[in-house]
C-alpha cells in the first residue's frame, strides 16, 4: 500500500499516529515508528526544553522517521518551532491554527510540513503556503474540532488540494483505513487507539474508559464559544455542559477545563478530568501493543482494498 504519504515520510503502511497532546510522547512515537507507521510527539503545552528532550529520547528509541505535533494555541509555539528546526525531525504537524509563519524556517531544514485541516478553505491555504500534505480532520475526532465530518471532509479536500491527503477522525481498523482510501485520502491518521496502546502513558483509568466507551459516550463542550471539544462523557462534560446551556461566561466554563487533560492522563481522574477521545471509542476492545494495532489494520484493509480490486 505505497502512496505518495509512504514516499514522502519514508514508512512502510500509510498510517499515522495523532499527535495527542500530554499522551504521545517518545515511548508511544518510537513504538508506532518501529511497527511501520509514523510516530509523532505531541508538544501539546509542554515548554521547548522538553520537547527537544522527547524528540533525542525517541531518537535514541528508534532510527524510523518520527515527527512532532505542534498545538499552536500554545504560548511557546514559536521556541517549539525553533527547536523542530534545530533537531530536524522527518515531519512537522499543527493543529489548531495557521503555521505559514514557520514553513520557511522548516523546509529550509528539510522538514516536511503537514498541518491538521478542518475544512476545504483551510486546506486551500495550507496547500498555498507550501504544505507538503494536509490531515483532513473531521469532527468525529477527539479533541479540538471542526463541523465537518470525515465523510464529508476528505473528498472535497481531495478534489481541492494537489497536495496528498492524510484522513482522520473516526477511524479505528482496517475498514476506516479502506473506507479512507475510498474517499481520496493517501493515509490515515489514528489518535484514540493509539491512547489505548500498551506503550501509551496514559492512566490505566483512561484506557479503561475509552475501552468500555461506547458509541455514543463522547460529548462536545465549548460549542457556544467558538472552541467545541470532544471527550468521553463524566461529570465535567455534564457540569460544563449545564452552565453552557445557562449561558455561563467563557471564562466560567474555562475554571472546568484547566489542567483537565493533565489530570485525566497522569492522574487518572475519569470524573473531573478531560478524557479525549473521539467517536470510534466504541470500536477499542482490548490494550494492544502499538505493532499488534498496526498489523491488525494494515492485514484488515488489505484483504478489504483486495477484495475490491477483483
Ligand atoms: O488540534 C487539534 N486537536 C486538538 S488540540 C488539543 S489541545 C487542547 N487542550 C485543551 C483544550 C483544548 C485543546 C486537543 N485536540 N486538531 C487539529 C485541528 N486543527 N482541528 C482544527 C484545527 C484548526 C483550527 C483552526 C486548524 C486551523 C485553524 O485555523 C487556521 C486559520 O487561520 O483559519
């Protein structure tokens, strides 16, 4: 399954893990990079200093190409650009805002720039400002999101963009991978079963959860406010979503969300902490390691995208 994705980031299967801010750090990129796929370490809001000593951990882990995820909202965004740079790691990712500003900085060190989409004008103007390739993120991803979903997303950014197309939100096995290809899209990338991964440091309490989610128990806060986000539903998301509705300030909802991401992946709290998670939650079974995940997809897709072709 060559695509122009394997070719550009130099991997074996057209799979690629979500740069989940706090849970992707070098054991889990190493883990996803050595089974074949492409490894990312989210910077999510950790400061430049500990991103530069995650990306030499994974190094020293694996000699497969990796890449770092960039959250642009965060205050550091620009140091953690810099030392990207510096480091040279085979791909950057960013969510949450437009990284036109550091693409020069980056391909000058050769990295390959590919930032996360949510709608075709978004892409448009990635594809403009020099991106290599674009995720088209629908919104049954979780974390931060977009309206559109994966269905919808992915061809009318394939029709849209030259540029390959990476497809994520809600695609879990090998019939989302195929499905993906479908639609245009050149890879996958998966962030929920990656959570759930025996390589992941996230809380054995929030593997759990995501392990016993079913289809329905994600819920979107912050939708009044311009910041909808999707997580697994407990008491906060029921809390933040009755003062949402009250017509609570921003700041009033946000006293719910600070360090709850923190807390749900180092704490384990499943009742006040933010259990990101997308839609296909439902999907996750059982702690796999990240080689068991990726072998289970790439054969499932295979046998599918065979079947088809004859
Ligand atoms: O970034 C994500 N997902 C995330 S970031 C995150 S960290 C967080 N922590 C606590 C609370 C809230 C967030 C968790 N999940 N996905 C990629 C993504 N990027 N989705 C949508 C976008 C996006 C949004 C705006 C991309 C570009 C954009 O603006 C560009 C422009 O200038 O129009």
């Amino acid at each position: 399954m060559k695509t122009r994705i394997t070719k550009l980031l130099g991997i074996e299967y057209p799979l690629i893990q979500g740069g989940m801010a706090w849970v992707a750090e070098s054991r889990l990129a190493a883990a996803v990079s050595e089974a074949g796929g492409f490894g990312i370490i989210g910077a999510g809001a950790a400061p430049a200093a500990i991103v530069r000593e995650q990306i030499r951990q994974c190094r020293a882990m694996t000699d497969k190409p990796f890449g770092v995820n960039i959250m642009l909202m965060n205050p550091e965004a620009q140091d953690i650009a810099g030392v990207v740079a510096e480091e040279g790691v085979t791909a950057v990712t960013t969510g949450a805002g437009n990284p036109g500003r550091y693409m020069a900085d980056w391909k000058a060190a050769g990295i390959k720039v590919i930032p996360v989409v949510a709608s075709v004008a978004q892409a448009r103007m990635m594809e403009r400002a020099g991106a290599d390739a674009v995720v088209a993120e629908g919104m049954e991803s979780g974390g931060h999101i977009g309206s559109s979903t994966t269905m919808t997303l992915v061809p009318q950014v394939a029709d849209a963009v030259e540029i390959p197309v990476i497809a994520a939100g809600g695609i879990g096995d090998g019939r989302g991978l195929a499905a993906a290809f479908m639609l245009g899209a050149e890879a996958v990338q998966m962030g929920t079963r990656f959570v759930a991964a025996k390589e992941s440091i996230a809380h054995e309490n929030y593997k759990k959860k995501i392990i016993a989610a079913k289809d329905i128990d994600s819920q979107v806060t912050g939708m009044s406010h311009g910041h909808p986000v999707r997580q697994l539903r407990n008491q906060m998301t029921r809390e933040y979503l009755k003062l949402e509705k009250e017509g609570a300030s921003f700041e009033e909802l946000e006293q719910l969300t600070v360090g709850a991401l923190r807390r749900a992946v180092l704490e384990g709290d499943i009742v006040n902490g933010s259990l990101m998670a997308g839609q296909i939650a439902g999907l996750v079974g059982r702690e796999q390691t990240c080689g068991e995940i990726i072998r289970e997809i790439m054969e499932q897709a295979a046998a599918l995208l065979e079947r088809r072709g004859s």
